[in-house]
C-alpha cells in the first residue's frame, strides 16, 4: 500500500466512522422496574471473577451477605448507593417497588448494610438536613453568635461540623446511613479504575447515556491486593483533596505518619502527586514548614525542585549551603530529564551569577515574525501559514507524529495481544517497557536509518489496526504525511534518539515537542510558537534540547502582531430558519470577498433548508418557502463557498453566528470548517467607541453605509464590509502609532 493509498485510506474510514458515529441514537431508554438491582449483582458478580485475588474478608464478606439479603433490603441498599450523599431521611426515601420498607431498613441494620448517624457520617448529615432545620439544630446548639441565619448552607454546614459534637446533637430516628460504604468504594475503584461514589455511572449505562469499555478491557493492573488497596488509599485521598474542605485538607496532613508505604509504580505516583498537591497547600496558607516535610517524603522531580526553592528563599547560611549540595547532586544523578534542566538552570544562576534562565536566554534570542492580529487566537496556525507561503512544506506537530511513530512501531510489544489499546500500556505507566523489550526495540531502531523499510512496517501495522481505539495513536488524515516526512528528512539516529528516551521514561517524554515541523532544503526543523507573555514550560525546554541534542535544528519564533494590507477577508452574512446552528437551517448566504480594503468578488445563493421557514422568520428575511423550494441543498454549494473562502479571514458582523451556522452546515455533511474569525461587530465596538448601538442597521445610519435590503445575506454582507474597512484602517492607523 502507497502512502497516497494509504492516506485516502484513512480519509475514507474516517468520513465512515463519522456517518456511523452522527447515525447513532443514544437515547434514554425503558429499563425493567429491578434493572438497578439485576445491575448491581451483576457488577458483584463481574468484580468477583475478575478481581477475587485482590478482595480481602471484607469485601468477599460483603458480597456473600448482600446476596443473604431478602430482595427489599437489596433493593433499598441499592438505591442507596445509587444516590449522592450517604445520609438519608426515610420519610423521602419511597420506591413504590419496594414492599415492606421499615423492615428493610431493620434488616440493613442487622447485617451493617446501614448504621445510625455518629461522628463519621455528621457532616453528610448536615449537608442532608434542609437549611430551615439546620438553622434549628444550631440554635440549640450554638451561640447565635456564631453564625446567621441568611449564610449560604455550605458556610453554615462547616460552622455546625467545627463547633457541634455529634454526641451532643440530637439526630431524628428517619435519618439513616449508608453502611459499608469504604468497602463497595474500594470494589468499584477495582471495576471501574478510579473512585466512584456511587453507582450511577453504571446506571447511566444502562440508560444508554454513555458507553462503557468491553469487560475484557476492565483488568484492574495489580500483581496483588496489596498494591491494589495501597493504590485504592492514594486515590481516594487525592479525590477527597480535591473535593473536600480544608478541614478535610487538615486531617489528611495530620494522618501522614500512617499511610502506607506504595508498594507498586501506581501508588508511588498517587502518593508523589499527593505530596504535591498539599505541600502546595501547605505553602499557599503559609506553612512553609509542613511543606518541607511533605515534599521530602518524596523523590518526584517537582517536590525536590519546591524543597530547594524554598530552602533558598529562607536566606540563612545553611539551607544556601544545603541547596548547593542538594543542586549538584541532582545534576550527577537526576530523577528525571525535567530535574536536570531545573538543578542546572538554578545552579548556574545562584551560584555562578548567570543573570538570567535558560528559558530567557531563549526567548530572547528568539525569531520575530510579524503576523496579521486577525489570526491572535491562532498563532500556531498564522506562523504555519507564513512558512507556507514560503514554499516550505510545514506541518503542525506537537506531540501527535512523536506518539503515532511511538504507537505504530511498537504497537505489538506495547500490547502483547492483551490488554485495551485504548488505554495506556501498563509497561508504559510502570516505565519498564524498554528494560522488558531492550533488544527488539533497538533492532527497529537502527530500521529507522532505512526510510523506505520502516514506512513499510508502519503501513502494515496501520493496515491492521486502524479505526481501532489507542490511547498513543492519533488516526488523523494527516498522520502518514507527517510521519514519513519525519523519518525521510530526520538526521541520522535522531529520531532513535527520542524514541529511546521515551520508551525508557514515557511520562517524562511524552509531551513538550516544539509546534510545527518545517521541511527545509531536505532537512527536518522545529518551530516553537510563542506570543507576548508566553513562557517555556520546562518540558517544552527538556524537549528543545534533547531535539538540538539529537541533530535537530530547532528555532523559537517570537509572534508579532500587525495588520496585513494583502490579508484576505471574506465578510460572510447568512439568514436562516432560526437561532440553533444544527437544529435550525441556512436560508441564504451572500458573502464579499475583500483584499487591501476592495472588493473582489462576491457570492450569494438561496438555500433549500429542508424544513418549512417559520412565519416570523419570513416577516423578517421576506425569504419564503416557495422561494427555497428549488434552491440548491448546502450539500450541493458546499465546495463552491469553500473555494470562494479559500484561506481568507471569516469575518461577519456578530460573528459567532454565522460562522456557528456554517461550520455546522459543513460538519452535517461530514466536513470540517475552519477558519480565524473576526467580528465587525466587537471591533467597532472596541475601536469606535461612544455609540447608542452597534446594531447592523445602526452602524450603519451612523457611517453613513448604505444597507438597501436589511436581512437579505448578500446585502447585509455588503454593509458589514463597509464596516470591516473602518476597522482596518482604524487597527493600522493604532499599528502605526505602536511604531
């Protein structure tokens, strides 16, 4: 298979999958009255078989004294957890399925499937209470002092767990808990990968409101429970840092002495990415100390760059000492590239008096392009076009071609035949993927210095799983130009050189490549975009020089914006059958074609939308229905107006609403529709201030433009034109003035 073969290949899946993807009806559907049941044991069941080495007594324990219950207790436990929250008053807690209620509850009881509301479950007790009665209960309970009535419940849940204790509170007989709740939690973190509260995301899947993997693909990655329950420990903490209060965040800290030790690759992240998250904390509300002492329980690259800046900002004698020790030992022996850079960045500034960073040093001798400010929001996409226009063969990059040639040439070694390509090879997240393939990955290493052989290989493995979900290949209908670009012009060994360090540290490899790939007198080089107030993120200069370092030429543009008087613009105005791009349909397109401040061209058509026009649309517009009855559909005028775009500026007056319009017009039709956008609308409301209204018409009585056909779409486009000429005149007259 040629590459142009295989590229209309991929073109053509790639408009198939779409027609299947927009042809799919994901509507709710009627589930049996017990579907929440059937479900639930069908989960025990699944986690059970799959899992049964990594449950203790406990979580066995749970599943054999759920299945002893008499069904309305099962139900009323599953109910339970299918809620949000784990406190719940019985007087609203009525399922018309459920017999015999009361005798259910008693019956949780009994078997601890429910327990009474103590000091664990006293704060979701008072989230569950109505504000009226908690306003009570803390009357009774606190000074009026303490708090008012007319806080928001949150504030006041907070003021009632700090200063009530639960032995003292009198908590209503209705009111029960949900029992067990650590254990279903920790079965569902071994089902689904991560923490769920409760089980409505199984729920929603039966409903057909999102889709779940295959139970093949739903292997928990433990070699035993004890990594599982130590990786369950750090992830539930991370979620309740995220989701809980500062209190929780307090108790959390306080409990550090007891957690366990992670005992797998998982739980040794969790538990780094914890430290992180509240040594961070920790400095935020000024404890400098607890944020010392947490960031030191790890060696994550981050916690020792946060130990070494803050022991220097303390400015005594022993911490600058401490960091000059500390600083060379992590460039001797680094956790990670990123740790390098920092240790040597940081070094060469405090203690061999360079002036600035390594970073500064590159923007500052960074490449200025000037570029239209049309394209302000798009600047990896403006300096793409520069280099185009040059005659260079230029592709937007990043990280996308690295993975693909990562993903494609590795593919059967990442995935062994086991395993969800959709989801991240375990060898990756455990960084033991080179250390278990060394050999074979640098026999196909040494195949890259051989173009055409590996082009090759990759088309074989891409023939083969295509289409297929993967969490490293990105299927895009440009992805073979870029590779093979890639591997023709790279220099000798460079791309081996990448390629090694990301099979060896993938975490610490996978991201930060420059923006754009520039094919130059039958060289590969690398742009990175930057505009005013851009930084270099330390991956981005990890990458830069591992690049520079492989025989790459790698550059930094900095952006400048201007005006550019030959930019193209095409003013676009459509009237449709409504407000609702997608539900409502075009009617009209008239557009004007702009360069230099004249007019070029021009183009307008009538649309069949393909439902009737509504009365008060006609009263505007004065487009009937018998008007559009033989006007082409958008389907048939769709290539033409792409033509007429070509690669101008899609400029309108409130421009979101014709351009929403119309890219939502090509997107039915399986297309994609992308152009920078500039609205006549905001710009003379920012550059002509002081006017009653920036409405069309309004403008247009103001300036004096003429505007004979308010609502037809060539007209209207015709008067916003007029209005996008003051505007360009008004932003190069601003841009001389800059000058």
């Amino acid at each position: 298979m040629s590459f142009a073969r295989a590229k209309e290949h991929i073109r053509a899946e790639q408009r198939r999958f779409r027609r299947a993807k927009s042809g799919q009806s994901w509507q709710a559907r009627e589930l049996p009255q017990f579907y929440y049941l059937s479900n639930f044991n069908s989960f025990l069941a699944d986690v059970h078989a799959r899992h049964f080495d990594l449950m203790g007594a406990d979580e066995l324990g749970f599943i054999s004294a759920f299945h002893d219950l008499p069904k309305p207790a099962q139900c009323t436990y599953v109910r339970m957890a299918n809620r949000r929250g784990y406190v719940f008053d019985r007087d609203k807690f009525n399922y018309e399925e459920i017999e015999a209620q009361d005798a259910a509850f008693s019956r949780l009881h009994d078997a601890d499937f429910a327990e009474a509301i103590g000091a664990p479950l006293f704060r979701d007790w008072l989230c569950a209470l109505p504000k009226p009665e908690l306003t009570l209960m803390m009357a009774d309970n606190l000074c009026e002092s303490l708090f008012r009535k007319s806080w928001k419940k949150d504030r006041l849940v907070d003021i009632a767990n700090t200063h009530i204790d639960p032995a003292d509170a009198y908590v209503p007989e209705r009111f029960v808990g949900q029992g067990q709740r650590d254990v279903l939690e920790y079965l569902l973190f071994l089902y689904f990968g991560k923490i769920e509260n409760n089980l409505q995301a199984l729920t929603h899947r039966d409903l057909g409101l999102i889709r779940m993997p295959d139970a093949d693909n739903r292997a928990a990655p433990y070699d035993c429970m004890e990594d599982a329950k130590t990786a369950y420990f750090y992830a539930r903490a991370l979620h309740n840092f995220r989701h809980g209060t500062d209190h929780d965040t307090r108790v959390l800290i306080e409990g550090a002495n007891d957690w366990p030790e992670p005992t797998c690759e998982r739980s040794t992240r969790h538990r780094d990415k914890l430290l992180q998250k509240l040594g961070g904390w920790s400095e935020r509300v000024g404890d400098t100390d607890n944020a010392l002492a947490l960031y030191g329980r790890s060696d994550a690259a981050l916690c020792n760059e946060r130990v070494v800046r803050i022991r220097w900002s303390r400015d005594e004698d022993d911490d600058r000492s401490w960091c000059k020790s500390r600083l060379e030992a992590m460039i001797e022996n680094p956790c990670a590239d990123g740790e390098a850079d920092f240790a040597s960045d940081f070094y060469a500034r405090k203690f061999q008096k360079k002036r600035t960073s390594a970073a500064t040093d590159l923007l500052r001798s960074a490449t200025t392009l000037t570029l239209d400010e049309a394209f302000r929001n798009q600047p990896e996409r403006a300096a793409l076009k520069h280099y185009q226009a040059k005659g260079l063969t230029a592709f937007r990059t990043e990280n996308v071609p690295w993975r693909n040639l990562f993903g494609l040439l590795f593919w059967d070694l990442l995935h062994d035949g086991q395993g969800n390509p959709g989801r991240l090879p375990p060898k990756l997240r455990a960084g033991v993927f080179y250390a278990e393939h060394r050999e074979e990955i640098e026999r196909r290493l040494q195949r890259l210095d051989s173009p055409n052989a590996v082009i090759l290989d990759l088309l074989r493995t891409l023939s083969m799983h295509y289409g297929e979900d993967s969490a490293l290949v990105h299927w895009g209908s440009r992805s073979l130009e870029r590779i093979q670009s890639l591997i023709t012009y790279a220099p000798r060994g460079g791309i081996a050189a990448l390629l090694r360090q990301m099979a060896t540290d993938w975490r610490g490899t996978k991201d930060g490549f420059p923006d754009l790939m520039l094919i130059d007198d039958g060289r590969v080089r690398f742009v990175e975009v930057k505009t005013a107030g851009d930084a270099i993120r330390r991956n981005q200069l990890t990458r830069l020089r591992q690049l520079t370092a492989a025989g790459f030429p790698v550059q930094i543009v900095k952006v400048r914006w201007a005006v550019d008087p030959d930019q193209p613009y095409v003013v676009v105005d459509v009237e449709t059958t409504g407000g609702r791009p997608g539900l409502h349909r075009l009617t009209e397109i008239g557009a004007v074609k702009m360069i230099g401040g004249e007019v070029v061209g021009e183009y307008q058509t009538l649309l069949n939308p393909q439902r009737s026009i509504p009365p008060n649309i006609t009263r505007i517009t004065n487009i009937t229905n018998d008007m559009v009855a033989g006007a082409p559909r958008f389907v048939e005028v769709a290539e033409s107006f792409r033509e007429f775009m070509g690669d101008a500026i899609f400029a309108a007056h409130n421009v979101n609403f014709d351009y929403g319009f119309i890219s939502a017009e090509f997107e039915m039709i399986d297309q994609r529709f992308r152009h920078p956008k500039i609205c006549t609308c905001a710009s003379m409301r920012r550059l002509y201030p002081g006017h009653r209204s920036y409405s069309l018409k309004n403008l247009c009585r103001d300036f004096d433009i003429e505007l004979l056909s308010h609502h037809r779409a060539l007209c209207d486009a015709q008067a916003a034109a007029e209005l996008l000429k003051l505007v360009n005149e008004k932003r190069m007259e601003l841009a001389g003035q800059d000058d």
